[in-house]
C-alpha cells in the first residue's frame, strides 16, 4: 500500500505541497475519492485498478490531514 501511495503522490507531484492546502480543502477530496471507491465497489466489473487508486487517494488525504494538523504519536 506505500508503494501505491507513493506512485499517486508522484501522478500528483505537479500540484505542489500539500502544507499550504486548509484541511477542508483535503477532507472534501478524501470524501469525494471514498464515493468513487463506494461507487466503483458496488459495481459487478469493478475495476481493481481504479480501487487501488482510490483507496491510495484517501491514505494520502489522511496523511495529508495528519501532516498538516495531527500530532506525533
């Protein structure tokens, strides 16, 4: 799963920082790829790919979130 995550990181890498991003801004993507992911599981030919994508999308928004405004464990 790190690997995926790294791999969107860098399709993304043209974005910029994420530091600089208000965590609503980051919540409403990691909503926005879990209803893509709801809607590509509930389909009868789900596309393994695009789950993968989705589910490495709302790890980095997470992370993105915790960077941003979490605390070390």
């Amino acid at each position: 799963m790190a690997h995926n995550m790294e791999a969107q990181l860098q399709v993304n890498e043209h974005k910029g920082n994420w530091r600089k991003e208000h965590h609503e801004f980051l919540q409403r993507e990691m909503e926005r790829n879990a209803e893509v992911l709801k809607y590509e599981l509930a389909k009868d030919d789900v596309d393994r790919h695009e789950i993968t994508i989705r589910c490495a999308n709302i790890a980095n928004f997470a992370m993105m979130i915790a960077d941003n405004e979490g605390a070390s464990l």
